[in-house]
C-alpha cells in the first residue's frame, strides 16, 4: 500500500533528477563551447602553418610546383575536416542547450535562464525582476550574428585561398 509521503518522496526524487541533469547540461554546454573554441584555435593554426609553407616556397629562387600543390591539396582537406568538426560541435552545443531549457520547462518552472537567453538571442527583449531601473535588455545587431556562421566564414576563406592556389601552381608547372 502506498503512503501519502511516498508520492512526496518521488516528486522530490525527481526535483532533484531534474536538477542534477540540469547541471550536468549546462556544464556540457560550458564544455562543448570550450572545445568549439579549441579546435578552432589548433585549426586556425595548423592552417596558418601550411600557409606560411607556401609563403616560403613561393619566395626561393626556384619554385617547386608539386610541393605547392600538395600543401594546397593538404589545406583543402584540413578545411574539410574543420568545417565537420565545427558542424558537429555545434549541433552538440545546441543539444546541450535544448536539454537545459527542457528541463527548465518541465522541472524547473522558477528558473528560466537559459529559455530566456534563447529569446535573448533571438533578439527579443527579456525582462529582470531586479528593483533598479535596468529592467529591460535586448542584445544589439551586432551581438545577433551567429558565431557558427562566422566560423564557416573562415574556414571558407581558407578553402578559396588554398582552392585558387592550386590552378595558380598548375599554370606555371609547366
């Protein structure tokens, strides 16, 4: 037979599941947006590298043309690999966040952080239960641009230089 604390004893049970996977969600989102931003960094760099190789071969005194090209081709693939890395760090960034917002809905009705930071960067304007007169903040243009779209940004312009380097080696192979 069921006690009337039992019924208490599970929503309680699962307040506190709702909590933990909340925490957890939002350290995963942390986390995630931490990796997005390393990688990004090691790419920016390894891309870097292979441009200043073709720096430095196009400057001797005789150039060698396969080298060129295989650095091209080499920066090519490395775009490729970059922009799947970046796609699926994103798509588990935003996982993340959806997991936290879900449990906000379903669980956690007091809390809405991370449901508000969405409007917020949707461009609507939130609204603070604070006693000062900042009670009202909306994000500008500028801040509304996605951080995805300008990651793919530069990757392509590492693609269209690598991409324009190859015909421009081809050409005076021969």
């Amino acid at each position: 037979m069921t006690q009337p604390n039992d019924h208490a004893q599970t929503d309680d049970s699962v307040q506190q599941d709702a909590r933990i996977g909340y925490q957890v969600a939002i350290n995963l989102w942390v986390y995630e947006g931490q990796l997005i931003w390393s990688r990004f960094n090691a790419m920016v760099v390894a891309n870097g590298i292979i441009l200043a190789a073709i720096s430095v071969l196009l400057t001797t005194e005789r150039v060698d043309w396969k080298p060129l090209v295989g650095l091209s081709a080499l920066g090519i693939v490395l775009c490729l690999i970059w922009a799947l890395m970046t796609a699926r760090g994103f798509d588990y960034h935003d996982y993340w966040i959806r997991s936290a917002r879900e449990l906000e809905k379903g669980h956690l009705n007091t809390v809405r952080t991370v449901s508000r930071g969405g409007e917020f960067a949707e461009g609507q304007q939130v609204e603070f239960d604070l006693p000062e007169k900042w009670r009202r903040h909306q994000i500008g243009c500028m801040g509304r641009v996605p951080f995805a779209c300008a990651s793919y940004i530069s990757i392509a312009v590492f693609f269209i230089v690598y991409a324009l380097a190859i015909p421009y080696c081809l050409a005076d192979w021969g």
